[in-house]
C-alpha cells in the first residue's frame, strides 16, 4: 500500500516531501544518506586493519570525550519530553505546526524521535561514567553526529532546495555548530586514545 505523501501548507498549497516528488528526487536524498553510511564505512575500515584501532580494543575516556558526552546525553534527554509532549510549544513551533488532524505515521513518528533520542542519551551518559570502553562504542556518537550533520546540511546549508515550504530552518545553525564540536571531539577521541 502507497500512502498518500501531500500535505498541505498553511496557505492550502499542496507540497510533497523532497522525496516523494520523483525518482530524481528520491535519488538526491539517497546521495545525502551516503554521508553517515560512509562516514561509518570509513571508520569501519579503519577498525578493520586490528591494532590500536579494532573494534574490541579498550579506549581510556579523557576528560574532553566525558564532557563532550555528557552535553550531547544533555542535549539529548530533554527532547523526548519535546517530542511527545510539547510539539504545540516554543522552540518547536519555530519549525512549524502539528497537522490539524495528525494520523498514526505523524504519532509514530514523534514516539520513535523521541525513543531514538532517549536510548541515544543514556548510551552517551552509560559511555561517561566509564573510564575506559570498547572503541566500537565510539562509532556510536560518530554515526549519530555524521547523521545529524548530514540532516543540519539539509535544513540549513539546502533548506530552500529540500523543505517542503522551502525555507531555511536557520535556528538549526545553533544545532549544526554544538553536533560538529562534538564530532570533532570524537573524532579527535578515535585517532588519539
């Protein structure tokens, strides 16, 4: 069953998601996937050659990969609150508004965001508290930070392109600058410890 991919926009315009507007479309968005695909592909194969870097070696937590950790764990665990309770409030109404009549895809939607986010901050808080983890833990804030830069270049680098009122969410700057220094942080992490 095909679901019906319209919505409409406050003017009552008809818009579609980015991709669902034709196979050129659905292809770009495939493009952009490649960027936490491949990031985690590249620290794969760097895990791959064993040594200092496979998978099961144990990785000291310094100071900088703790608090790094705990901020994003702190970024993280107050969204689920804001996905399943506060979609109708401030900062989330700066990026638009609940459906009028929201249907099941729309409520499982905000019940897995918010699921993703949760599960998200308790692994970076569980990470924290160690003083030593297994480097496969690692590709676990790289991943989500490669996937979420790769959502901030949607948003705000091509909002105009890939929205579907094709706007900019420029409050989205904010997030890209916090999930890049972290990246960077682990990244850093990863070659270092």
């Amino acid at each position: 069953m095909i679901m019906d991919t319209n919505s409409q926009q406050s003017d009552g315009t008809e818009t579609k998601l980015y991709a669902y507007q034709s196979f050129s479309h659905k292809a770009a968005i495939f493009a952009t996937l490649l960027i936490p695909f491949g990031t985690v592909a590249f620290f794969l194969g760097i895990c791959s050659q064993g040594g200092k870097y496979a998978l099961d070696s144990s990785v000291k937590t310094t100071v900088a990969m703790r608090w790094g950790l705990i901020l994003h764990g702190a970024y993280f665990i107050q969204l689920p609150f804001g996905f399943e309770l506060l979609l109708n409030l401030w900062p989330f109404t700066m990026f638009g508004k609940m459906p009028t009549r929201p249907d099941n895809l729309f409520w499982m939607t905000t019940c897995l965001a918010g699921e993703l986010f949760f599960v998200t901050a308790v692994a970076y808080f569980l990470m924290a508290s160690q003083s030593e983890v297994p480097r496969w833990t690692l590709l676990v804030p790289i991943a989500q930070c490669a996937y979420n830069l790769k959502n901030d270049l949607l948003w705000v680098g091509f909002g105009t392109i890939f929205s579907p009122i094709k706007e900019r969410n420029k409050f989205m700057l904010l997030d890209w600058m916090c999930i890049f220094s972290f990246f960077v942080v682990y990244v850093h992490h990863f070659f270092t410890a």
